[in-house]
C-alpha cells in the first residue's frame, strides 16, 4: 500500500460512518446563503438529511438553517473544498450527495441522481445542467464548464459534458479517494480520482435555475479565472495506479 492509500485508509477509519435513519445526506456548502436556504431545505426529499457547512456566512445563514431544522457543521477553513470534504466527514448515511445551497439546483431531483448509484449501476452520478433560462448560466461560466469538461474528458476518458455541481456516490467510496483540493478543485478532483479508480461515471440531466444571489465561484469573471486555475491544477498532476 504507497502512502496515499496508506492515508486514505487512516481517514476513512478515522471516521467511520454511525448507523443512521436517513439512506442519503446531502452535503450543502454554504458561504452567505440566507435567501436560498428556506427553499432548498423545503425541497429537501424524505429521507435525505441537510448539511449545512457553513464556511464563514455573514448573513445568518448558519442560525437559519439550525432554526429550519437542518444539521449544521462550521468549517473556518474557507474553501469550496474545505467545506465539501468536511461535510463529507460530518455525513453518516452510506450515500452522501453534494449540492450547490445558491437554490440553482433542485433538491426534488437528488433521487435521479442517487438512483443509479444505490442500485450499483454507477459509482458516481454527476447531474448535468439544463438552464431553464438563457441568465441561468453565464456566459463566462458555461465557457469555462465546457472549456474543463472536454479536458476532462481528454484526460479521464469519461463521456462526461459538465462538472456536475449535484452529485452522488457512496460515502465509504469517496473517503477512499483521498481528495486533498480545498479549493474549487475539488470537485473536478474526485471526478479524476474516480476515474482513475475505474469507477463507472454517469451523468443525468437536472433543470438549472437562475440563483438566488452570485456565485462564489464564478458569479465573476475574477472568480471563473481562479476557478478554472485551480482545477487546471489538477488537470494536470499526475494520476494514481489503480
């Protein structure tokens, strides 16, 4: 076992999933998110938890979402990643989803994306964006999601058209793949490692809605260029043996 598997082994036993009620939580990073946060958690289906990880809000959002009875989690560390993988530690159900809290994504339609993973057809599911309207989806965005997805592509061999902000996999199974972005590149990391892994990728279609607010991430043009570099950077290390 090289150090890597060495380390991934040492986290996932490091935090072992509790039994829980719920068969799916959804990991919901969330940086100033109080005017999304009613409607997202309201849309949340039966049987799915809320985590919010609150990754430094200003606005009340962490207070909201305990007082509309979802989990909370603080990660100081601010980072899209940083949120994500602490939410994924935080998760005890045996399928963790991630999803923007921003309202852009339903989370009526979280069971699409779960199904074929709970049914052992796919190992990850990532939710490929339909805008619902042309200001859905900047123009900057769609460019640099399109610019990325064909490289991935280029690089993972995976039929794969978007980044999939909403998606799903089992919990133990991405422990394992030791993700170590807390940047924007984490999520464009786990698709690498996955493949990597010889996961079996597939995507579903999900409607993409106009946001309540701006992105983080690429609600500026400042912001699509540091997240395009981030995940350039990941693009290019080298991949692990299978």
């Amino acid at each position: 076992m090289d150090a890597s598997s060495a380390h991934a082994a040492e986290q996932a036993a490091a935090h072992p999933a509790a039994p829980s009620a719920h068969t799916v939580d959804v990991v919901l990073p969330c940086l100033d998110e109080a005017r999304a946060l009613p409607w997202v958690l309201a849309r949340m289906p039966a049987g799915y938890r809320p985590l919010v990880v609150d990754n430094g809000s200003r606005d009340g959002s962490a207070d909201l979402a305990r007082s509309l009875g979802a989990e909370v989690v603080v990660e100081r560390r601010r980072g899209f990643g940083a949120a994500c993988h602490t939410g994924l530690l935080a998760a005890t159900a045996p399928i963790v989803c991630f999803c923007d809290c921003d309202a852009s994504l339903d989370p009526a339609q979280l069971p699409e994306v779960v199904d074929p993973v709970r049914t052992g057809d796919a190992d990850l599911v990532l939710g490929r964006r339909r805008p619902r309207t042309l200001n859905a989806w900047p123009i900057h965005a769609r460019l640099a999601n399109a610019v990325l997805a064909r490289r991935l592509r280029g690089r993972t061999g995976a039929r794969l058209h978007d980044l999939g902000p909403m998606r799903a996999a089992r919990r133990a199974d991405l422990l394992a793949l030791d993700v170590r972005d807390r940047r924007s590149g984490y999520p464009l990391e786990t698709v690498v490692r996955a493949a990597d892994a010889r996961w079996r990728i597939a995507e579903v279609d999900v409607l993409y809605h106009p946001r309540a607010g701006r992105s983080k991430v690429t609600g500026t043009v400042r912001g699509t260029v540091t997240a395009v570099r981030d995940m350039s950077a990941v693009l290019v290390r080298p991949g692990r043996p299978a």
